[in-house]
C-alpha cells in the first residue's frame, strides 16, 4: 500500500519534476483533474462529541496463520441498551486514521451528531499476513487473497471471528439493512462480494475505487448481476476516468459495467464517476454524502425501547 | 517551499498508488525473442536445472538419461543410465540433486556423474534442496511432501494433496509453493525452523483449459522479484507475490509442457522442457539459485 519508498533516490528528482508541472497545471487550467476537497463534515467541529477508537489483534483460523490490527470506533452516543448499527471496513488503518483521505471518526462523529446517520460502530480491518517463522524471511501477504477472491471466505471471517469478537464489548445489530462494508480498490470488490455472497448478513455496500476487475476473477459480477436474481443491497460505488488501466483490467470501464448491471437488474445504487486517480481523495471528498444516502433508509433516532 | 514540494510529491505518489507494483506480461517478455529450439530427439524432457556458471542440464524421464547443453550449444549426455529420474536442481554443495524414481530413491550426481544415494523407499517427482542443504520433495503416486533435514533424515511433513507435482521456496526460503495438478492452485505453506510446514493455503489460482478442472500443473521456477512460473497446459502462468496472475506465456510447441528454469552466465534466459523438445528465450526477468541468496533476501 506504501508505496513513499519510490521517491527515494534519483526518483525524487523526477517526481519533482512532475509535481512542478502538475502545480503548474493547476494554476493555468482551473480545476485540474482529480483535484478534490474535504468538506466541513471531515473536518473536526467544535462541540461535536467525539467517539473512541481503541487497536487490537487479531490471529485467524478462517485464513489460518493470519495476524492484523483492527481499531473499533464507538461514538459518544453509543448506548449498550440498544443494538448499534455496524459498518466494516477492509485496509482499515487508513480509514480510520483522522489525516488521511477517510478520516471515518471524524465523519462518524458529526453525522451521528446531526442525526444524518445512525448510531453506528466502526469496525476498521487491516488485511492479514502470516508472518515468518524467522525473523529473516518475508511474510506471506494476504490482502489480495482475502480482498479479491470472489468467495464466501471474507464474509466467513467477518461473520465468525470479527463481528463475535467486537460483539463481546458492545451490542452490535444483527439486522442486515443495519450493517454495512465498505473499502477502496481490492477492498472495494471486497464490500461487494461480502454482501453478495451473504446478503442476509450485509445489505449495505460502499465501493471507492473498486477493483471488479479481474485480478482473482472479479470481473464476472456484472454478469452476474443481470442473471441473479436481485438481492437486497443496496450499493454505492465511485470511482473516475483517471483510475487504473492495467493487465487486471480497465477500473473506469469495469466500475461502469457494474453500475449499469445494477442499474439493469433494479439494484438500489448509486454511481459518482469523477475525474480521479486510483487514490482516495474523490472518495474522501464524498464520504459524508454517501453515508448520508446509504444510511438513508434507517432511522437515525431509533425508537427508544 | 522546498518542504511543501517534497511533502506534495510524497502525497501524489502516495495517493496514486494503491496496488503494488504491477508485472504485466511486457514486463518479462522481449518483443521479437520468440522461443528458440535448443535440443531435440528426446522422449520426454525434465527437470531443468542450472548450475553455478549457469548451464543448463535436463533430464529425459523415458530416455533414462541425463544431458547438458556444451558450451557448443549442444546436447550432450551427462548420465547414461538414469533410471527414470525426474526432477533436477543443484544444491548449496555444487551436486545435481535428482528424484531416481526408477529406484525409489533421492540421489547426488558429483561432476564426473557419480551419484549417490540420499534417501531409499521413496516414490519422488520433483524437488528443492534449500541453502542449508535440506531437501523437500513431493511424492504425488502417496499424495504427500518429504523432508530431508541437512542431518539426512526424511519424513513426511503434509498430506492431502490430489497430486502434488512441481515445488519451488520463495527467494528467502520462508515459503514453500507446490503444484498441485489435480485442481486450479498452487498451495503455499510457511516454512518451520524444524523443518515442517503450516498454513497451508491456494495462494494461487492458475487459468484453467476451457471445460477442465485441472491444470496440469507442473515444474516451477522463480525470479529475483518474487515472480513464480509454473509450466501448465495452457502455457508457462506467472504470478506476483500477491499470489496474482500476471500472465500466460505460450508453449513452444502443442505438447506437454513440463517445467522451466532461468539458466545462463547472467540467469536471463528462460528455458523449458516440452516433450520431445528444450527451448529457449531472452526474457528480461532474472532467475535465481537459492544458494546465491543470502538470508534476508
């Protein structure tokens, strides 16, 4: 994922290069492409309650050997007594940090505010690694085995390891329409597949920059889509013309394969298609709209029991 | 000013890329090197091996003999009498290690072609022997993968497999990948300071021939950047270290291809064993010998 070592040496001479000429493209053309701000609702507010974010463990059996952090988020207004709605998300650690694109806790903290979303917890998951026998030898990298196969895997380890875990502390829903997942490139088709292959568990998907191409054989799911009976989720994808072209696929092109198949097939979606980069910075930039949309259809001030 | 155009090219080089380092197919390939027929005449070519100049010897498993290419570019026989043996590679002591399973056994040919015998009562296909000497084979008639620690004790260490075939270790020796031919992947397992394997795990899923369900897999061979290449009856599949695959390259001939090795003075030119065949090509990856990696590699 980090990948700041490439600026190192005779590198940075030519990324610098490059980042004159795209400042100078920015003053004289406007709004260059992929040029996206953070609104208010990423920024931290005053008087605004802020949530804990609290780093723990993890060592799997469903992908055996695996070690990862994760971080869980509770908001302020989290009440044990009433089930919290829950929404995962896959390379968490940058999702949950508050100086990245995302910055989740802080846009959690003032829309449950504002009662424009739920109470809900976030559960931020890095991918796994099985780490060496000795300390000298590489580790086995798991992201995109568990991020870009198309399988029930993922949603087996969400559905028996994580949300079992997390749900010893706190009182997590179990109701579909109430959880969500959401992630960025891999982690994007991740959040679909999860739902896809458990949508009486997940009904709610979030896709930045999703990679439905075919990496592990991702690319099959527009088909699908528009052979399969509709299933109850409800996505929301972005993604931009400047993203990815490569030996796995085309991002713009298989991103909008996707949302006319869901389109076809009657899905309950939506599709931002900017002019970015494979980053997160358009994705970012949307964050507090599109969990204002796909949180739409649960009340945010659930009755009191 | 300095600082904020060091930190803006940081965060535009961080923010464009999200997935690792691409290895597409141009990456490897040379555009016009084809494959060039090195050796002919034979029944069923094996176990390609390179030694410490970077010559390449090969196995003919119904032939029952053992050749090299000279420094002619010729065949030329290495062992005369082979007894069926398969799988090749030379170890951190300079011997061509070799599956004799015509007689059930591990063997170490010296220089002059003289082998002797490491292990006995074993059925063998292919094998790795690591930087200390140790060795894992596979074994796919019982379905099972031996070791032979660097002491010449031999056990099995997994079970299970439908038939596992070709086997390669990551650069660093952490990770065992073996073929299994009777499904779509190849498994990866964690390699123990003991000796034994865990987490084993379909690291890799290979592209499969229209209507079937197995691939055939079978020799393997690895890159200096992780790059693993395992002969299949599609073509010669490759995957990154993410266990992605990055291309399909095409076999020389319509027949079975069986392995592949990176051989010459600078382990650039890739060579594979199709049949009745050895062929050739300059590629732009670099192989590797697992006794010129140092640990931590």
């Amino acid at each position: 994922m980090n990948n700041l070592g490439l600026a190192a040496g005779g590198a940075r001479l030519r990324a610098l290069g490059t980042a004159f000429m795209v400042l100078a493209a920015m003053s004289s053309l406007g709004r260059a492409a992929d040029d996206y701000q953070l609104g208010p609702d990423s920024q931290r507010q005053a008087d605004v309650p802020e949530g804990t974010v609290t780093q723990a463990k993890w060592t799997s059996k469903v992908f055996d050997g695996t070690e990862r952090d994760y971080w869980v988020y509770v908001p302020k207004q989290y009440d044990k007594a009433k089930p919290a709605c829950v929404m995962v998300f896959q390379d968490g650690g940058s999702y949950v940090d508050k100086s990245k694109d995302f910055r989740v806790p802080i846009v959690f903290d003032n829309l449950i505010h504002k009662q424009q979303m739920p109470v809900t917890i976030g559960i931020f998951i890095n991918p796994g690694v099985i780490p060496p026998a000795k300390p000298e030898e590489k580790p086995r990298p798991n992201r995109s085995f568990e991020y870009d196969t198309p399988s029930p895997q993922y949603a087996d380890f969400l559905l028996k390891e994580i949300l079992p875990e997390v749900g010893k502390s706190y009182n997590l829903t179990k109701k579909p329409e109430e959880r969500a997942i959401c992630g960025i490139s891999s982690g994007g088709i991740c959040a679909w597949t999860v739902a896809w292959e458990r949508p009486e568990a997940f009904r709610k998907v979030l896709s930045h920059v999703g990679s439905f191409t075919n990496i592990r054989g991702g690319h099959v799911y527009p088909s699908l889509i528009r052979k399969t009976e509709r299933k109850p989720i409800r996505v929301f994808l972005q993604d931009g013309s400047g993203d990815l072209d490569n030996l796995h696929g085309n991002w713009p092109l298989a991103n909008q394969e996707m949302a006319s198949a869901l389109k076809f097939a009657g899905y309950d979606y939506r599709f931002e298609y900017g002019d970015g980069g494979h980053n997160g910075k358009h994705g970012g930039s949307l964050l507090p709209d599109s969990l204002r949309w796909l949180w739409s259809d649960v009340p945010a001030t659930p009755a009191a029991k | 000013m300095s600082r904020f155009l060091v930190m803006t090219v940081l965060l535009l080089v961080g923010s464009t890329c999200l997935s690792a380092q691409e290895m597409a197919l141009r990456d490897v390939l040379i555009d016009g090197e084809g494959w060039q027929m090195v050796a002919q005449g034979f029944t069923f070519t094996e176990g390609p091996a390179v030694d410490l100049q970077g010559n390449l010897y090969f196995t003919d498993v119904f032939g029952s003999k053992i050749h090299r290419i000279n420094a002619q570019g010729k065949a030329e026989v290495f062992v005369d009498q082979s007894f069926g043996t398969n799988g090749l590679i030379f170890g951190p002591d300079g011997r061509l290690y070799g599956c004799q399973n015509g007689k059930k056994r591990i063997v170490a040919y010296d220089a002059a072609g003289e082998s002797k015998t490491i292990a006995e009562d074993v059925q063998s296909n292919d094998l790795v022997v690591t930087r200390t000497g140790a060795i894992y084979f596979t074994d796919p008639e019982n379905h099972q993968i031996w070791y032979i620690s660097p002491q010449g004790e031999k056990r099995v260490v997994d079970r299970g497999l439908g038939y596992p075939n070709g086997l390669k270790l990551w650069a660093d020796q952490g990770t065992l990948v073996v073929a299994d031919m009777k499904t779509d992947h190849l498994f990866a397992f964690r390699v123990e300071a003991d000796g034994s394997l865990k987490f084993k795990q379909p690291y890799y899923t290979l592209r499969l021939p229209p209507g079937k369900t197995e691939s055939g897999a079978d020799g393997m061979t690895i890159d200096s950047a992780g790059r693993i290449y395992v002969a299949t009856q599609l073509g010669l599949q490759f995957f990154d270290p993410q266990g992605r695959l990055c291309g399909v390259i095409n076999k020389p001939q319509n027949a079975w291809l069986s392995n592949a090795v990176f051989a010459g003075k600078d382990l650039d030119t890739l060579y594979v064993t199709c049949m009745n065949k050895v062929y050739k090509r300059k590629v732009k990856a670099q192989g590797i010998r697992y006794f010129d990696v140092s640990p931590g590699k």
